[in-house]
C-alpha cells in the first residue's frame, strides 16, 4: 500500500505478486495512468505469473476482459506466456480486440 501511495506502481505490482495476490496486483497495475507502456507490461508481468503459477489458461486469459477499459491486451500478447501444451479449448470464446 505505501508504494502505491508513493506512485511506484511497479515495484507495488511486484511485491504484490510476491506474496502472491493478484488482485492487489491488478489494483497497482491499474493506477499507473502515466504510461501506457508500462501499464502494458505489468499487466503481462501480471499474465506471466498467473500462467506460471496456477496453469490456469482461463484466469489468464480473462485478464484481457479485465484490461478491456484501461489498457486493452489482445490475445496475441499473452499467447508467448502458455506453455506449448494449453488447450485451444481454454483459448476459444475470448475474443482479440481491434
């Protein structure tokens, strides 16, 4: 909370992440407003850990309907994170915005 209070977002996103709470991730990656850009990568960073962690496909793919607003992700740029073996059937009903 204080480095979101101290506009660190990232250092906020990857803390949270340590300790495993990815919905206080998704809350810091949110306030970062200045920079399209970084916000960019800390939701993939965000991606990156729920692929790596969990293995759940789903979770990491609703992320873009969770960035739809403030930093749209298509499912182009989560795709490299799923190991070879996911299943098209997780990846089918999410739709890539424009």
């Amino acid at each position: 909370m204080v480095l979101s209070l101290m506009h660190q977002y990232s250092e906020a996103v990857d803390l949270a992440l340590e300790i495993g709470d990815v919905a206080l991730a998704k809350i810091n990656a949110d306030h970062m407003t200045d920079d399209p850009e970084v916000r960019k990568r800390l939701w993939l960073k965000i991606a990156k850990f729920v692929v790596e962690q969990t293995g759940d496909v789903k979770a990491a793919m609703a992320l873009i309907t969770d960035t739809e607003r403030s930093c749209p992700l298509k499912v182009e740029d989560i795709l490299p994170l799923f190991p070879d073996f996911a299943v098209m059937d997780d990846l089918k009903g999410n739709k890539a915005t424009p």
